[in-house]
C-alpha cells in the first residue's frame, strides 16, 4: 500500500502489484494537454477493485476518468487502449478551460512483460520511455532506452518518461522537527533521505515512498561522500556535529541548498568559525540559516517545517519540461534548440 503522495513512477509497483492478485485495473495517463490544466502531461491515476491511486486533477475531470476505467473494468465496451478528449470548460465545468488527452491503458495478466521491463529498466537509473501507441491499441506498450531509435509514424505514439525529477534531500537527524518535515514531504514532489545514529528516532520518521531512513553511527562520511542529492539540511541533536556537516556539504558546489537549523547566534558563530576554518566567502555564502525565513512566527516542529519547504522547493526545483512528451513533440524541440 502506498501512503503519501504517490511520484511519477510508483504506478509500476502499483500496477504490478494487480497483476501479482490477478485484479484487473486501468492506469489512466495524461498523455496530451493544451492550455490550462489541473495536471501536467504524465499524471497519472491507477483505477482498480479498490481506492484509486493517484490524480489526474481531481473534480469533475477526475470522477469522469474514474468511472471511464471502472466501465472498462466492468466489461462496458473494448477492454483496449483507448484515448479519452476533455475540454475542461464545456465538457467537464471545470474553470480551466484547457483540453486533454487521456489514455486509458488496460492492466491485466498480459501487461505483466512490459511493466516488468519498466521497473527492471527504471531502476537502473538510465533514461527510459514507455512508448503507447496511440492509434493502434492491438500493439503493446514497449519500454526503450533514450538511445534506441524512435519508433515509426513517431506522431502516433505518446512517449512516457520514467525519469524521478523530484529534487533529492539529505536530511541530517530525525528529531521533532525532522519527523514534522518527511511528514509534510510525503505529499510533496520531494525525495527525502534521511540519516541520523539514534535508531529510536528514525524508527519514528513516517513511512511513505519518498522517504530512505538510514541508521549510521558516524554522519561525516556520508556527508563527505554525498551524491546524488541537491539539497541538504542539517538539524541533529549536536551543535558540534551540525558545525562538521556543515563545514563539509558547503565545500559541494553540487549542492543547491544547503540550510541549517538554529537561531541568528548559531548562524553567526558557525560562520565565523568556518571563516577561521578556511572557507571561502562564496562557501559560506551556500549556508541558508536560519531556515524558512519569512514563514510564520514559531518555535513548533510543524512551523518551522512548513517554513524551510517552500525554500528547498523553490531553490532546487527545475524545470525539466513535460515527463510525457509525443515523438514529435520530442522532436520538434530538439530541432528548435
């Protein structure tokens, strides 16, 4: 069971968790959008026996997709890749006034093959689409690499990337205010990873996929050896460890954030002593402390998360374009750039 929001690729496990239980279900993929809209090309919601998971949008667009797929599911018209066209405004009431594309995907025991190739592809951390194609429902989806060669009649097949454009954050300790964060993250395009020696503690961070807890008796290695990640965020339960992590992440100009939990005294003794340490000026200048200022006034673990969110969305976030593209929308943009 997923908790939390779920990210642009745990339809896979969700899917393939269906097929394991011999339920069918339909994955419903925004696959086309023009002007404003609820969702981005990519969203997605998995329509099955149970609760949906995911989002297209919510309202009337999403009760409409959701009862399309449970149609499906109940044997109401071809059991087939099909392609639904939304105008928000006149069809669906909606204020947005924009259209889309969404394709209904049918999930059964057959879909086991490309699901399977997805996740084991997925994980390996390369650039990988699902390609659908969009006219001819009878042609399985296919999982390629980058690297192969587009399909024929490329403007018929609608390209889903399986890359995770979630900003990656390396959470030092698992305190109150830490738990308050990976609360508030789980329903956030965020990838948190959080590390702290006090196994007491991260047993304590809330589950959700977006969120790795590791036990680690010694933090600066890790800190030292950090990849892989653009943003870090120090708060343990030692000012004098917080002082070491700091002093090695701003040395990552990898790092596009990296903020430090503490009051105006802490923020100006620590930079005073990584002056004396060494560090540049423009090292120092990496350190965001305090965190989350201009957030409302508090001292409660769930404020002062509240505030430092928004500051790492907004400094690492970045703009990657749509995660589901056409073939030829793929190459109409590289052929502009």
């Amino acid at each position: 069971m997923i908790q939390g929001a779920p990210g642009p690729c745990d339809w896979i496990n969700a899917a393939l968790d269906t097929v394991a239980k011999a339920r069918p279900a339909v994955l419903a993929i925004i696959c086309g959008e023009r002007g404003s809209t609820p969702r981005e090309t990519g969203s997605w919601i998995l329509i099955g026996e149970t609760q949906p998971l995911g989002s297209v949008g919510g309202g009337e667009l999403e009760r409409t997709i959701i009862e399309a797929g449970q149609a499906m599911l109940a044997g109401n018209g071809d059991w087939a890749r099909s392609i639904v066209h939304c105008v928000l405004g006149p069809d669906m009431r909606q204020c947005c006034g924009g259209t889309l594309e969404v394709m209904l995907q049918p999930i059964d025991a057959s879909a086991s093959l490309w699901l399977q190739q997805a996740r084991d592809k997925q994980r390996t951390g390369n650039q990988v689409n699902v390609h659908f194609n969009k006219t001819h429902s009878d042609i399985p989806p296919s999982v390629i690499d980058h690297d192969e060669p587009a399909a024929a009649n490329s403007h018929a097949v609608f390209a889903l990337s399986l890359a995770d454009h979630r900003p990656a954050l390396a959470l030092f300790g698992a305190g109150h205010v830490g738990r308050a964060l990976c609360t508030m993250a789980s329903q956030l395009p965020l990838r948190v990873s959080v590390f702290d020696s006090r196994k007491d503690q991260c047993a304590q961070v809330p589950a959700s996929p977006n969120i790795d807890v590791h036990t680690a008796h010694d933090l600066l290695p890790i800190a030292q050896d950090l990849r892989h990640h653009v943003a870090a965020l120090v708060m343990t339960h030692s000012h004098a460890l917080d002082y070491e992590l700091c002093r090695i992440l701003l040395a990552n100009t990898a790092l596009r954030y990296t903020g430090l939990i503490g009051s105006q005294a802490k923020a100006r003794r620590f930079r005073k002593a990584l002056k004396k340490d060494g560090l540049t000026d423009t090292q120092i200048a990496r350190l965001t402390s305090p965190i989350g200022a201009g957030a409302a006034a508090g001292k409660e673990p769930g404020v002062i998360a509240l505030g430092v969110l928004p500051e790492i969305l907004k400094s690492c976030r970045v703009d990657t374009g749509e995660p589901g593209i056409t073939l030829q929308q793929a190459e109409i943009q590289r052929a502009a750039s």
